[in-house]
C-alpha cells in the first residue's frame, strides 16, 4: 500500500494540511501527519528524513510558513520526492514562505505548490505515486473526468442563463 507523510512545521499549520490529508484518504493512500520543525527540533527532522524511506514512506509533503525550511531539510536528508506547501503568513501573505521553499540550492529539489495549495500537495503526491500504482493513476484519471464534466455542466448552465436574459 503507498505511504505518504506529512510533515508541518506547526499545529497551527493543520487547517492547511487537512486538504492533503483528505485527498489522500480519498484516494485510500496511507497517510501519517506529524510535526517536526526544521528550527525546534532539527535532530528529529534529520532523524525523520534519515528513516522515511525504510519506514515504507514513498513521498513526503512538507506544509510550513515564514522561514519555512523544513521541506528543504527533510529533502537534505532523503532521495524521496518532497512537496513543499507554503502556508500563508499574517506578514507577507505567504511569499515569504512560498520564496522559502521554492529556492532550494542545486541538488536539493522540492517541489512546491501555490500557498496554502494543500489539496495540490495531495493531488501532487498521488500522481507521484501513479507511477509505481497502476490504481491511483486511475482513479487520478477518473478525477480529472469529473472535473471536467463539471466544468462542463457549470458552462451549459451559464449559456442557458446567459440565453435568457
């Protein structure tokens, strides 16, 4: 069964990752929630990243904010595909964590989503996963047919109100 981790800097940081969780579940990944600060308690970020992938983690999605390094960290210390999803800050929106994640150094990818993108973080996962699981990346297809029909029933529905006015 796939394994995916997520890791938030802060409890506060819960509201966002709860889409992630969610779409995970959905899609019957096993899903374990943890928080690890790359500043507070560095040894159990290292210890973490060190252990993901002997302990059946097959990609690990990192939500912090402001100085939010803990994707890199983690990244640092794994070969396994990290997410990073910015959190959105009082004080500059969220660029400051979006810029955070986004510039790693060479050789330390994290991928990253839009602030506050927990639901892509998630959705992000999954297709990473469809490659190694020929079911997730069904069901993954079966989504996006559901999000277009939708967008399509939403567009009928538009030109009919459009028609009579």
């Amino acid at each position: 069964m796939a394994k995916v981790a997520i890791l938030m800097g802060s409890k506060s940081d819960f509201p966002v990752v709860k889409a992630a969780v969610e779409v995970l579940k959905k899609f019957q990944v096993e899903t374990s929630v943890r928080v690890i600060s790359a500043h507070r308690t560095p040894d159990e970020a290292h210890k973490f990243a060190a252990d993901a992938e002997a302990n059946g983690y097959e990609a690990i999605i990192c939500a912090a904010g402001k100085a939010a390094h803990l994707g890199g960290v983690i990244a640092a210390y794994t070969t396994l595909p990290v997410i990073g999803l910015p959190i959105k800050t009082d004080m500059m929106g969220g660029l400051d964590s979006l810029l955070s994640i986004v510039q790693m150094p060479s050789g330390i990818p994290v991928a990253t989503v839009g602030v506050n993108g927990g639901e892509n973080a998630g959705l992000l996962a999954l297709q990473i996963l469809g490659i190694k699981y020929p079911e997730i990346a069904l069901k993954l297809k079966e989504f996006k047919k559901q999000m277009a029909e939708k967008i399509a029933s939403d567009d009928a529905a538009l030109q009919a109100e459009i028609g009579n006015l």
